[in-house]
C-alpha cells in the first residue's frame, strides 16, 4: 500500500504536465480535476461515515487549510505550465523542510543545529535547481519560482490540518477542505473553463482520469489504512521516496532532461531531507499530499 501510494503521488506531476502540454489551460484542469475529485470524496464520506459534521472551534483551521489549497492548486498547475515536470518535483522534495521551518517561526516546533543543517542544505539545492532553470529562458525560472511557493504552500496546510487529522477521518477533512479550496478555484478559472476545448484524444482522457482518482482519491484511502497497520515512522521512509520516483517518471515518460545545475540542486535537497527526517521523533505523522 505505502508503495502505491508513493508511486501513485510520484506519477501526478508527469501526467498532469502532460495534460497540461496538450491542450488542458491550467485553471480549467485544476477546478475540473478537483470538482471530479470532490464528489467522489463527498459521496464516499456520506457512505462511510453519514456526517460532515466538525466542531466550531475547528472551523477556522479548515477554513485555512481550504485556502492554502487553492493557493498550493494555482502554483501547482502554473509551476508546470511554465517548466518540466523534473523541476517540479526537486522542488517539492524541499517540502518536508520548509513544514520545520514555519513550525518553529509560529512555535511548533523547537529544532535543533541538524535541523537548520538540513534546512541550510536543502536551500542551497532549491537555489542551485532555480539558477538552472534561469538559464536564458524565463518562463522555466518563473516555473521553479512557482513551484517553491507549492511546496511552501504545502508546509503551511500540512500544518493546518495536522490537529485536525487527529481528530477527524481523513476522508471528512479532505471533503471539507477540497471544497472550500474549490470555491475560490472557480472564481478565477472560470473564465478558463468556458473558453477549454475539451475535445481531447484516448490517452489525455485516461491521465485525466488517473489525476482524478489516483493521487486524489485513492492514496488518501492506501495511506492511511498503511499508516494505521505499520506505523507512521514506516510510513514516512516511503514517504521519502516520493521525489525520486516523480523525477524519474518525468524522465522516463516524458523525455525530460535535467541540466547539471539541477542534478546537484536535487542530490542536496535529498541529502537535506535525510538529515531532517533524522531528527522526526518515530510519532510524528507523515506529510500526506494532494497535489
């Protein structure tokens, strides 16, 4: 399941810059891929669970997380509508850093020298993986720089739903806060989505598809059933991985090259991530995406 889960969240990247690149605008695939994605979690809550139900005191944390989403959604599908999907994905890998970094500044967390080690590290990849992308072509910086802020973004709702995950499913906190977030989604794309031609060949229909249901839907339901039967520490060495897999994938599948720059960027933001997870007391639980 743990390793499902990853390949699934890894492929995500691939097949929505795929999309992206042929003929999907970025607005109109994020709030139709998210709309699809709502009503399978809506439907699938009420039939498990019968409630939507969270508590008064909880509401301003959902709504937080609702519009770190929408936040994290546009720099997602813009960061790969200006540069590859490669990119992308090193820059996520700095995620897990950067969910250090706020806890400590709005006091979470209390963090020792490996920890700013680490940070130290993964900065300067992020930095060196951002100069590559400058090479002369502007939109593939603007790209990087966007897919920086979605990993920044993503730290801050990890921390916002956090708490909430411990006291509500998964599947209750994800309907309330995909919905939230979708809201304001389709204000701005809106005007994308009534200008889209959605007159789209087999193979872009079926990653489609697979962005719905895969890294939306299903791993939510693979990772926590694996998270409860393992462990969360278990859980989070395979969590690790995720970047990996999401590099190679834009690789293999869509021929993607990474320049030097970019190979050394991502070598330290990995090397920055084992240095964090080393100091991750084994009852932390793990970042789970919904890119």
């Amino acid at each position: 399941m743990l390793l499902g889960t990853v390949l699934l969240w890894a492929l995500n990247s691939t097949a929505s810059r795929y999309l992206l690149t042929h003929g999907w605008r970025p607005l109109s695939y994020g709030l139709t891929r998210y709309f699809l994605a709502i009503g399978l979690f809506v439907g699938f809550t009420w039939w498990r669970e019968r409630s939507f139900r969270v508590a008064r005191g909880d509401l301003g944390l959902v709504a937080l997380a609702g519009g770190t989403i929408f936040l994290n959604q546009v720099c997602f599908v813009y960061s790969l509508h200006f540069t590859t999907a490669s990119t992308v994905s090193l820059m996520f890998g700095s995620t897990p850093v950067f969910v250090g970094v706020i806890g400590v500044a709005i006091g979470l967390e209390r963090l020792g020298r490996r920890f700013w080690a680490a940070a130290l590290i993964t900065l300067a990849g992020v930095g060196l993986i951002a100069a590559a992308s400058g090479g002369g072509v502007s939109s593939d910086l603007k790209g990087a720089l966007l897919a920086l802020c979605a990993a920044v973004t993503w730290a801050v709702y990890t921390l916002a739903v956090a708490p909430l995950m411990r006291r509500y499913s998964p599947l209750r906190i994800s309907s309330l806060v995909l919905t939230i977030g979708w809201i304001p989604l389709a204000a701005a794309g809106g005007g994308q989505v009534a200008e889209q031609a959605f007159s789209f060949g087999a193979v872009a229909w079926l990653a489609f598809a697979y962005a719905v249901v895969g890294p939306l839907f299903l791993t939510n339901i693979l990772w926590f059933t694996a998270v409860d039967r393992v462990g969360a520490a278990r859980a989070t060495l395979f969590g690790n991985l995720q970047p990996f897999f999401a590099v190679l994938f834009a690789l293999l599948l869509l021929s993607e090259s990474l320049q030097p720059l970019e190979i050394v960027g991502g070598m330290l933001v990995f090397a920055g991530i084992a240095l964090e997870r080393v100091r991750i007391p084994l009852t932390r639980a793990p970042e789970t995406p919904v890119e």
